[in-house]
C-alpha cells in the first residue's frame, strides 16, 4: 500500500509540474504575442489553455481519490491538499496568461507606447522567475523561498505602479496611443494578479511543511 501511496503522490505531482511548466509558457508567450502584435501566436495561447485546464481536473480527480482510498495523514495529507489548492492558482494564472493574449487581438493596429512595453517585458521575466522558484521548491516542500517570493511580489506591485504613470504620461505626449493605453493598464492588471497567484502557492507551501495557514499577501483574482 506504501509503494502504491507514493506512486499515486508521484503522479500528482508530475501533473503539477508540468501544469506549471506549461503556465510559465503561456505567461511568456501571450506577453510575446502581445509585444510583438502576433495574433498567430495569441490565438495558440488561447487555444493551448484548454491542457492546462485539463490537468487541473486531473488532478482535482487523482487528489479526490486519493485522498479518499489512502486516508493519508499528517504531512502527506498536507501535500495533496497543497497540490490540490496550488493547482487552482496555476489554473487561473493560465487563465489570466489567455487574457493578455486576448488583449493581443483587441490592440492591434493601434498606435503603441515602446517604453511601455519593453517594461511589460521586464515584468514577464521577473514572474516568470517567481513562478520557477515556487514550482522547484514544490519538488521539495521546502517552504523558505515563501519569504524570498513575497518580496519578489513587492517588486512586481511597484512596477505596476509605475507603468502606470509611464501609460498616463505616454497618453499626454500623444493622444493617439489611448485605446492602446487602456490595453496596456490590463495587461500590467493581469501581470500583477499573476504575481498575487505565485504568492498564494508560497502560501499553500508553508501549509505544507509546516501545517499554519497564513496569509502572505493579498489573495489573486
């Protein structure tokens, strides 16, 4: 029964990794597409996102089933719910991935703001690296990263709140950029929220080794 356990724990977290994997793909892609004004490659995110939602029912499933036949305890039980609460996160990082690729297709043929989306990029990689960082210490359950990833967020809130100025300033110089403006202020939107997501997988980390729920930040939509 042991060796069955932890194969099927084995299982659940192959799912979650290559959840995460595929998240952290669509995070750089549907930011690519966007930058680049591909619509080839907005449309592929979109299309791709049904596998991550895919993965996430599997998972909800495996972890179901799991629980319910193996009566896991401590730790272990820990685990499998972190899996299970991280995988909805995951799921809506995906989700809010689709959206800036969305907004690839509302913007295009509009007059942009350069500056404004050389820091989008910067923003892509920095998440992109918060999101590595939480999906190694997953392999683990090591849950010191937890503070590292909050202050990482911290970063992210600023760069929003600067963009911000950057899109209204840029709107000032030139009238014309407006509808890409409003585009761009749901980008860095999305962006933010994602960095609140990679937060609350920090959050589900420290459950796990430790058992106390906390809360790290202010909670993704």
């Amino acid at each position: 029964m042991v060796n069955t356990f932890d194969d099927r724990l084995a299982k659940l977290r192959q799912i979650f990794t290559d959840m995460g994997v595929d998240v952290s793909e669509q995070i750089y892609q549907s930011t690519k597409s966007y930058i680049d004004h591909d619509v080839d490659l907005a449309n592929q995110v979109i299309d791709g996102d049904s596998e991550v939602n895919g993965n996430e029912t599997k998972l909800e499933k495996d972890a179901m089933n799991l629980i319910a036949l193996q009566q896991p305890v401590a730790r272990d039980f820990r685990v499998i719910i972190s899996y299970l609460k991280s995988s909805t996160d995951l799921e809506r990082i995906g989700d809010n991935a689709v959206n800036i690729a969305r907004e690839t297709l509302q913007a295009k043929g509009n007059p942009r703001i350069p500056d404004v989306e050389i820091v989008i990029a910067k923003i892509t990689k920095h998440i992109r690296k918060m999101l590595e960082e939480i999906l190694d210490a997953y392999t683990t359950f090591d849950a010191q990263i937890a503070p590292v990833i909050v202050q990482e967020d911290r970063r992210i809130d600023e760069y929003y709140q600067n963009t911000r100025t950057a899109i209204t300033e840029g709107i000032l110089a030139n009238p014309e950029t407006a509808v890409a403006a409003s585009s761009y202020l749901m980008v860095i939107r999305l962006l933010e929220r994602i960095g609140d997501h990679i937060v609350n997988l920090a959050e589900y980390l420290i459950y796990s080794d430790t058992g106390k729920v906390v809360e790290l930040g202010e909670t993704g939509e």
